[in-house]
C-alpha cells in the first residue's frame, strides 16, 4: 500500500488522491481485482493523510482542562 502511494505521489503529485480515488472507485465497483479488498481506499486515504498532515493544527495545550 504505501509503494503504491508513492508511486502515484511521484507521478501525479498533487492530483494523486484523484486517481488513487478513481482506481478505488474502480475497485469497489469490480474493474479492478486485487489481491487484498480495499487496497485502492487504504492508498487514497494514505495519500490525503499526507497531503493534509500540515494541514491539521497543532493542539493548544492551554486549552486542556484542569
């Protein structure tokens, strides 16, 4: 899963959620076999989480409670 996650960030960059997506959606609707079921949802949502890891704030740790 995570070789295939880098091989679509390093041939689509940016737009490699959109066709990790497709192929998952490919997958679920039975174009595309593979070995492992899901293994197309696992690389989109391993590619979004690193294209959107900066975007999640950092915890405010003066807001915890007492």
């Amino acid at each position: 899963m995570l070789t295939d996650a880098d091989a679509l960030m390093k041939i689509w960059g940016d737009a490699a959620h959109k066709v990790a997506a497709n192929l998952a959606w490919r997958e679920d609707i039975g174009l595309i076999k593979v070995s492992e079921p899901g293994h197309w949802t696992r690389v989109t949502q391993e590619i979004g989480r690193r294209l959107h890891s900066n975007d999640i704030p950092a915890v405010d740790m003066s807001l915890r409670a007492a």
